[in-house]
C-alpha cells in the first residue's frame, strides 16, 4: 500500500498541474487514509459505483478533490487520463466533490462544515435499511471551525451511529494560516471525547497506523469513531511540504511536476 | 486594478478616519486581499475561523456596542450561507452591518458550482432596507466603498476579487441611489448590472453595426434602484433588456419588470442565468455556457425589438 500511496500522490499532482494550480496541501495530506481505505477497507466496486450496501466516504472537505480523484481513477473507476480534465470546462472532475459527476464519489461537498452530517444521515440510512455499511467521513481542522460539525458531532452519538466512522485531517494548517492561529480547536481528541465518540489519535500519513485504527473503529460498538489522523499538510512531496502555511492552493509548472515525478518513483 | 486591492485601500483609509469601523473575516483574508488590514490594524481586525454564521451575528452584536462592523467572504457563504444571521441578527434587530461579498456568480471561476453565487441578488433582496450594489469596475467600486459605509444602512457589496475590464474614466463621480447613463439611444433600453456593464456596452457597439441604437445604463445599485432613469429611458424606447451576472429569477429581471409592470408596461427581455447552477470553468466559458456574451445580448436585443 505504501507504493500505492506513492502513486497516488504522483497521480494527484499530475492531475493538479494540467491546470496548473490547485489543493495540493490538503490534498496530499488524506492520500494515505483513501490509500488505505480504497485499497483494504471500502467495501465498494470500481464496476458498479453506486453498488447497493456499498460503503461510502464523504470528503467534507471537498477541495481535496485532486487526492479523491487520482485515488479513483488508480482504483478503476475511470481512466487516468480523465485526470487531466481537473477543473477544464465540462469535466467531470470538478475542483469540489461533486456526487452527480464524478464516479464513485458519494457526496457534493464545497461548502465546508455540511459533510459530517450528511454521513450522519447515510449511516441513519444504513441503520434502517440494514445493510451493515460503513459510512466514512474526512474532514479538516479548519473545517471543524463550522458549528454544524458540532451538531453533527451530537448528533451522531445521540444516535450512537456506530457505522460512522470519522477521520478528523489533522494537518494544523487551514488557509490562510495555522489553525492554532486562526482559531484554536485546543486539543481535539478531548473535544470529541466528551462529545461521545471512541477516538482514537495517531500518525495520518502512517499506513499501517491508519489500517489498525480504521480496523480498530470497525469493532467498536456503541459509538460513533473519531481517527485524529495527525497529518503534513503537502505531505510527501518537498516544494509542497516545505511551502508549509503557503501550500493550501499551488501553482504546480511542467517542471515542478517533474520533480513530483523524480522525487515519487 | 484588482477589485480586492480597491478594497483594501479603501477600508485602510476610512478605517484611519474612523475609529469605529473593524474588520471580521472567516479564513479568506488572504484570497479576499484585505489581509494587509490585518497587519495595519491589528486590534481591529478579527479573525473568526471558518465560521460565518458566528461571523454574521458577532458582527450583529459588535454594531449593538456602537462599532461598525465589515465582514468579508466570498458572496455565496457572505450571503446563503448566513441568511437567517442576517436577517435576524442583524436586520431585524436592527443592527448595521457591511457585508462583502466576493467573487459573485462566474467570477468565481474554477471554484465551481458551490462556490457560484446566482441567488445571492436575490435572497438579499428580500431582506427589508438591505443595500445591493454590484461593482462595475474597479474606478466605481473605490468611490463607492465610501458612500456606502457612511449610509446609515446595511449593506451588501458585491464583487469580484481579481481584475476586470475598466468602464469608467478618472473623471467619473458615483453618486449612491443613482444609475449611470453610459451611451445614450433611442431603440432599446440595456439595464445591466456589475461585470455586466461591460458586456452590455461591447453588445452596443455591434448593434450600432446593425443600425441599431441602443441606451446602456448601468445601474449600480439594485437596491435602492435608481426608477427614475430607467422609467425615462423606456419612456423613450419602449422596451428593455436587463443583463446581470445572477439568476433572473428575483434578480435585475425581476426588479426592472416590476417597475415596468406598475409604471409603464414595456416588453422585457433577460441576459442572466436562466434558473441553473454554477460549474466550473474559466470568466470566458462561463459567459458563453450561460448566453450572457455581448452577441447573446445582440441576438435578445433583436428579438425583443421585434416583439414591441
Ligand atoms: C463554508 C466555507 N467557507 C470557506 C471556504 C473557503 N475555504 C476552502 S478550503 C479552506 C480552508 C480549509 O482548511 P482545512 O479544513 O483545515 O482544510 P485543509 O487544511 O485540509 O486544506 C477555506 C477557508 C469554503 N470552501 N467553505
Ligand atoms: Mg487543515
């Protein structure tokens, strides 16, 4: 997985320079939790994307998009070359997540802060039709700033929605700053703690850390999970690592996709 | 010049003139260009996190303590995003604010479909004694910025972030409430709105082409309208087309034919998004996808004329 996880990121960069600028810092920070997810645990079917009692994943923070689709289309849900329609009119591979154009994608997301509780109502959904689906959700630190992420978050252990399992993309950066800066979460594995769910908290970009907590969530019973992924907003690549609080959206040229190239064979 | 840098300048020298006047901001600073202030004015400048309904009601009780709060985000989240905030926080209860709100309908490009505001005229429409005015171009938009926050009003400014093309000289005055008479003509009234204007006035030169002559007014402030000029100009051509960068649906169409329809009944036609969503794609595509280019606003001159 870690050698898909590579080619994930390379896809992704790819992807993001033929337009030439785009996500690419929380984009790359999530390409070992879809890695892992994709690759060991979604129960889902490249052939039949919209196969019933299928697991889902919602990507609230839909910018990620370029992660989401280069993650895709390594899976087989539509060819690589689609990836070089990123953002070009008419794609179907929009700069947000979007569910009506893009395979395999589960839910529209764009305007941060409304996914969590639209997983809330798929696993409400799996709930009551039985189906013993999975619903994962990724959102950001950033993110999480939005007040409907916590009446998500209520909502969710109220219900004790068990079959929702939510990985917080814990890259301490958010637009135009450090969220510690921006404003403060203090520590969010307590925040969720006390908001009701099984956390669990470790390193993001770690496959074998992701896999046994993704393993982990699935046992728990009773409530629903938080996976704190601790993560490098850029992660594993060095011009987007090292721009640090600058790499929330990128200018990537021929030749710094070049390098992506080199640095990720 | 930028949009976002007229902004700017502007906030920075009426916030040295007025001590009252604070900056919020929902992680956009930087995107929206107003981060300078940040630096400039650091105890009156907030940052609330990715939070903009927070944002619409911390301003609503900040104007309560006698500031004058302005809060900027890109249009769709200043605006649908915290609609009860606004109408209740702050309108209802009487507050003022100034609300920004950037990169409206496709001026917001590669952000795509969420980010693509076509209802924001029109919900804010509905907000009793709310300001819309929709900048035509850079010139305009510093000297409006002033009037606009001295009104005793709230305000919702709406605005593209980067560069457009530049319609009025350094000559021209904005006057608040009023339109601008931008060609005179006596066959067909073109009311447009923001980036629109220039559309508009590129489609009259192509229709001068055809002989046919048109009036182009710009009309700058939604609401409050300026009824006057655009009842005086129909009085004269007997039929309108409207342009704007917003769904036609309770948009300038809506405004305009109201007018007509209770004043002075004329045949209206309408440059707009016609009731669809946003997608992605460049200033240029956008404007073919949804039939708002100066030649889409010849081919609705056409027609309309021949149906008055
Ligand atoms: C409601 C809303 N407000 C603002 C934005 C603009 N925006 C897009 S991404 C972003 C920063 C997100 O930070 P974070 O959630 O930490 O994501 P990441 O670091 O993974 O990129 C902002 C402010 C938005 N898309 N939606
Ligand atoms: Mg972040």
């Amino acid at each position: 997985m870690i050698k898909i996880a590579r080619e994930i990121r390379a896809l992704t960069i790819e992807c993001i320079a033929s337009i030439g600028q785009g996500h690419i810092g929380g984009s790359l920070s999530i390409v070992d939790a879809l890695t892992v997810l994709y690759y060991k645990h979604m129960n889902v079917d490249p052939r039949n994307p919209k196969m019933e009692g299928r697991d889902r994943l919602v990507v609230s923070k839909g910018h990620a998009g370029p992660a989401v689709y280069a993650t895709l289309a390594h899976k087989g849900y539509f060819p690589k070359e689609e990836l070089q329609t990123l953002n070009k009119f008419g794609t179907n591979l929009p700069s947000h997540c979007d569910m009506n154009k893009t395979p395999g994608v589960d839910m529209t997301a764009g305007s941060l802060g409304q996914g969590l509780s639209c997983a809330c109502g798929m696993a409400l959904g799996s709930k009551l039709s039985q189906d013993n689906a999975y619903i994962y959700c990724i959102i950001g630190d950033g993110e999480s700033q939005e007040g409907q992420i916590w009446e998500a978050s209520m909502f969710a252990a109220a219900n004790k929605l068990d079959n929702l399992i939510v990985m917080l993309d814990n890259n301490k950066l958010q637009l135009c700053g450090y969220t510690n800066d921006v404003l403060t979460l203090l520590d969010p594995s307590k925040k969720w703690e006390s908001f009701g769910f099984y956390v669990q908290s470790i390193d993001g970009n770690d496959i074998n850390e992701v896999d046994k907590a993704i393993t982990n969530a699935k046992q728990n019973k009773g409530k629903p999970s938080m996976i704190v992924l601790n993560t490098i907003k850029g992660k594993g690549f060095s011009y987007s690592e090292n721009a640090g609080i600058d790499n929330h959206s990128m200018p990537i040229s021929a030749e710094i996709l070049q390098k992506a190239k080199e640095e990720l064979k | 010049m930028e949009f976002r840098k007229v902004l700017c300048n502007e906030l920075s020298a009426l916030m040295k003139e007025n001590e009252k006047i604070v900056i919020l901001d929902a992680d956009l600073a930087k995107p929206d260009g107003i981060y300078p202030l940040f630096v400039e004015f650091p105890n009156r400048c907030f940052q609330v996190g990715i939070a903009e309904a927070n944002m619409a009601s911390i301003c609503a009780g900040l104007s309560a303590y006698g500031y004058l709060p302005v809060m900027v985000t890109f249009a769709p989240f200043a605006t649908r995003r915290v609609f009860d905030q606004i109408a209740v926080s702050i309108a209802y209860a009487k507050q003022r604010v100034i609300i920004v709100g950037t990169d409206p309908g496709i001026t917001a490009e590669l952000n795509g479909g969420t980010h693509m505001s076509f209802e924001d005229v029109t919900i804010m429409r509905s907000i009793p004694d709310m300001v819309i005015y929709d900048a035509v171009d850079d010139v305009q938009l510093g000297q409006a910025i002033k009037q606009l926050i001295n009104l005793d009003k709230n305000v919702y400014i709406r605005m593209p972030r980067k560069v457009r093309p530049t319609v009025f000289n350094e000559n021209y005055k904005y006057e608040y409430g009023k339109a601008d008479l931008l060609k005179v003509g006596t066959d067909i009234t073109i009311a447009a709105t923001g980036t629109m204007v220039y559309e508009a006035l590129e489609a009259a030169k192509l229709l001068e082409e055809d002989g046919i002559n048109a009036e182009v007014i710009s009309v700058n402030t939604i609401k409050p309208i300026d009824k006057d000029m655009i009842l005086e100009s129909v009085k004269k051509t007997n039929c309108v087309v409207t342009c704007e960068n917003n769904n036609i649906n309770g948009g300038l169409y809506s405004v305009i034919s109201e007018i007509l329809c209770s004043n002075y009944p004329a045949i209206c036609g309408a440059i707009g998004i016609y009731d669809e969503f946003g997608q992605v794609g460049k200033y240029s595509d956008l404007l073919e996808a949804y039939h708002l280019t100066p030649k889409d606003i010849v081919k609705k001159v056409k027609e309309v004329i021949k149906k008055k």
